[in-house]
C-alpha cells in the first residue's frame, strides 16, 4: 500500500540516514522492519558502517539515472529503467525503504540518496522513523495529528501556522536499550 514515509539514522549530531519509501510506512511495515533490525543488530558495528555512509550529490543521483536509461535505450526498452536502477542501486531506491538499514549493516551502501526534506511534506509524508543513536532512541512520527509543532519538536522551524497541516510529531518514542517486543510494538 502506497504509505509514503521516512526512515532516519542521527549519528554524532548528523543526519546519516534519509531514506524514503513508498510502501507500507505505517508501524506494521516499515516500522517492524525497523524494530526487528535493531533488535538483531549490534549497534556498535551499525555505528561504524555509518561513518563509511556519505550523500550522493543531486548531479551524482541524476548521472545513475541518465546511466540506467542510456543503457535501456540501446535495449529498445526505455520502460525497464527503473527495475535497473533498482537492481544496480538498491540503496537509492524508494522500495527498499527501511531494508536501507540491512544493506549499511551488511556494507552494502555507502552512498545514499539524502531524502531528509520529504518530512517537511505535511501532505504526503505519513510516517518517519528516526533512530537517534545520540539518545540512543527510536522514534516514531506520524502525520496524523492537527496540532501545530512546537519548540519542542524535533522537525519544528518555525515555518507552521495554526490553520494548516502540520508535518509529523512524534507518536512513541522507545529507547534503544530496551525495545519492545513486535506484538507489543504493535499495540502502541
């Protein structure tokens, strides 16, 4: 189902992470995806797969993918584009979403594509996910409130007035210590 979220990683003060999905953002998609992954993985070694993680430029993104149609065009079959460019670069791809987090794990991707602005999209972006290794926390967020962003809010700047939507704020917030079981994570 087309559920349009975020999945972040906050890393010595930085964003490191920024990967959008198209599909299955609510709790039961990418947030389990997400929860199964920090349960299983040692959080030490995920930290220093992200120092080896950068952001492609936006001239570097749209080279991949004047690459991918070049190659399809001498083909005969500009429609497979996008299933090349997804099989060549998983890690820049919106189906991929939180599965971006196994491929940094397994060293897999380290040149990302820095999606951070869609949180901004009080229209389309229904779920974040941040896993602040700082606070050594997982938060979700979620789009479903009416309330205006405060000071306090992590995405707040200031921009949201009263009479309009408003991006997400945070619904749970977990510490990475102790997270909750998937059932349970389920019934928050």
């Amino acid at each position: 189902m087309g559920t349009r979220n975020l999945t972040m990683v906050i890393c010595d003060g930085k964003t490191k992470v920024a990967q959008y999905g198209q599909w299955d953002g609510y709790p039961e998609g990418q947030g389990k995806t997400i929860l199964k992954f920090l349960k299983k993985c040692d959080l030490n070694k995920f930290r220093e797969k992200l120092n080896e993680v950068s952001f492609l430029t936006q001239k570097e993104i749209d080279h991949l993918w004047n690459e991918c149609w070049a190659m399809e065009i001498n083909k005969r079959s500009s429609s497979k584009t996008n299933e090349l460019f997804k099989r060549k670069y998983p890690e820049l791809c919106r189906d991929t979403a939180a599965k971006v987090l196994e491929l940094i794990y397994e060293g897999k991707a380290t040149r990302l594509w820095n999606r951070s602005a869609f949180v901004k999209d009080s229209l389309w972006c229904e779920w974040v996910y941040v896993i602040d290794l700082d606070k050594e926390k997982l938060e979700i967020y979620t789009s479903y409130f009416k309330k205006p962003l405060t000071r306090k809010d992590r995405f707040f700047d200031g921009r949201y007035r009263k009479n309009k939507r408003t991006p997400v704020k945070i619904l749970k917030s977990y510490s990475l210590k102790k997270l909750p079981t998937v059932k349970q994570f389920m019934k928050d």
